[in-house]
C-alpha cells in the first residue's frame, strides 16, 4: 500500500521517467474491480487526457499527484500498484488504468485491494482525505514540529489507542497501518496502548521515532513490502511486516507476533512493546 515515503519514492521516479512524455492512448477499467473508485464519467479519461504531456509527479500525503497538460491531474491513492513499462516489455493482462505513451512505454495501473485512480480538470475534486493531505504538514516538514504534534494529541480523544491516533483520519498525512508498524517499534509502545496513558516523555519519544523512522523509510527508497515503478521492493529493512511474523525481534529476540484490530493487522514485540 503507498504510503508516504512511497508517494515520494514513487513521485520522483516517476519524474525521471515520464515527464515529458505525450500521451497517446488512455485505457480504463479494462478489467473492472469492485473497489477501483474514478471521479464522475471516467469514460471520458481517454477524451481529456490523450495528446497531452506528462508534466510533473508530486506526493501528497499517500497520494501521488501526476499533473497532465495545463489543467488535468490523476491522483493515484494508497492501494495502488503503479509499474512502469518500457517499449516492448509485456503489459499485464488485468489492469485498472492503462496510460499508453507515444514512445510506446506505459505507466501501468493496478488496485490492490482498493484505491482510487481519479483523474480531473482544474481544481474541481472535492475529497476529505485529500483535502488533509494537502493542508495539513507532511510529517517530513518543519512544519510538523513537536509542538505542533503535542496540539495533534492534545485535540484527539484520550480514549484513542495508538493505532486510531497515527493512522485513521488522515490525522497525520501518509502515515497508515504499514509504517505505523515501526515507528511504534522503535518507540517501544503497543499499537493498542491508549494515549492517556503516555506522560510527557513518551509523547516527545513517539514524535521523534514517527520522524526519524519516516525519514529512514523514504532515503532508503522504500519499504521492502512495497515495489516501486520498476518492480523493485524498497530498500527499508521492516522489522515489523507480514515478512516478520514468527521471527525473533532484533531487540530482545521474542516472537514477532500479528494480531487483528481495527479491521487489520498489528505486529510486535510481546515484550519490548507492552501495553
């Protein structure tokens, strides 16, 4: 799932491969999913965004914003495989967006489980969660500072568990179950540990382990669960993942263990990481 250091990862290659290049053909939904979500006629995708040039790759929180031409953007969200296909190279049978340049390479699009491939004109897509994106500090800024993360906290329900804080409400932008994992590692805390019970020491040591551990994850080109345009996993070792469970913890090796909540999946240390 594309989280943000991937929309960054992602976004800058897609930079170096595709700006410039004109785009000749638009496919859409050619093997439809029941969780692929478009914006309003996607039909029409093809009819807008044929002809024009690829002309810069942006991360938005989770998102990967592509703008075409003068006045169209597609907005590519967290459940979203994105391969790039250079002349010649077989294009998978199933896909949910197919862009098809004049060079005959192509970016290719696929939903994972769900996401969103939403293309629009000017500035007229209307989105919570892209909204958040946009007008909230990216956890990488200098923006977000301790302060500000201290005011994040302070505005939530106590009653929150860790888990509901980071990573649902797009209360930190790009910030999901995936890399919630680690950071929450390297802190020491239990993704269901409520927050009204963290004193002010633990609050400082959550803010520095989200930033630190994010920046990690994105110089190193991504997590090694996640691919980028050119099939290749990221470099960021995960300590906690779906490649973890049953391994000993590097800290203090006791079983890595994955439990359900919150409508998905947890992992940690039983002992470094007590409730």
């Amino acid at each position: 799932m594309i989280e943000l250091p991937e929309a960054i990862v992602l976004s800058k290659e897609i930079n170096d491969a595709l700006s410039g290049k004109t785009i000749h053909q638009v496919i859409v939904a050619q093997s439809p999913h029941k969780f692929a979500w478009y914006y309003q006629d996607h039909e029409k995708y093809h009819e807008f965004m044929a002809n024009k040039i690829i002309k810069k790759a942006y991360s938005q929180g989770g998102f990967v914003k592509i703008e075409i031409g003068e006045n169209i953007t597609l907005l590519l969200s967290e459940g979203i495989k994105i391969r790039y296909l250079n002349e010649g190279e077989p294009i998978p049978q199933k896909h949910q967006l197919l862009l098809e340049f004049s060079d005959h390479s192509a970016l290719v699009c696929s939903v994972q489980m769900y996401g969103g491939l939403v293309a629009f004109k000017d500035k007229d897509y209307d989105n919570d969660y892209y909204g958040a994106a946009r007008n909230k500090p990216s956890p990488l800024s200098d923006a977000f500072n301790e302060k500000y993360f201290e005011q994040l906290m302070a505005e939530s329900s106590d009653k929150l568990s860790l888990k509901a804080f980071l990573a649902t409400e797009q209360r930190v932008p790009g910030l999901g179950n995936g890399v919630l994992q680690d950071i929450l590692f390297n802190a020491k805390f239990h993704p269901k540990k409520k927050i009204n019970t963290l004193s002010k020491q633990d609050i400082k040591n959550l803010y520095f382990s989200l930033k630190s551990t994010l920046q990690q994850m994105t110089d190193l080109g991504g997590r090694d669960t996640e691919k980028d345009i050119f099939d290749y996993p990221g470099n960021y070792t995960t300590v906690l993942s779906k490649k973890t469970v049953g391994k000993p913890c590097p800290n203090c090796g006791a079983t890595i263990e994955k439990q359900a909540y919150m409508g998905g999946s947890i992992y940690f240390c039983p002992t470094c990481q007590k409730i």
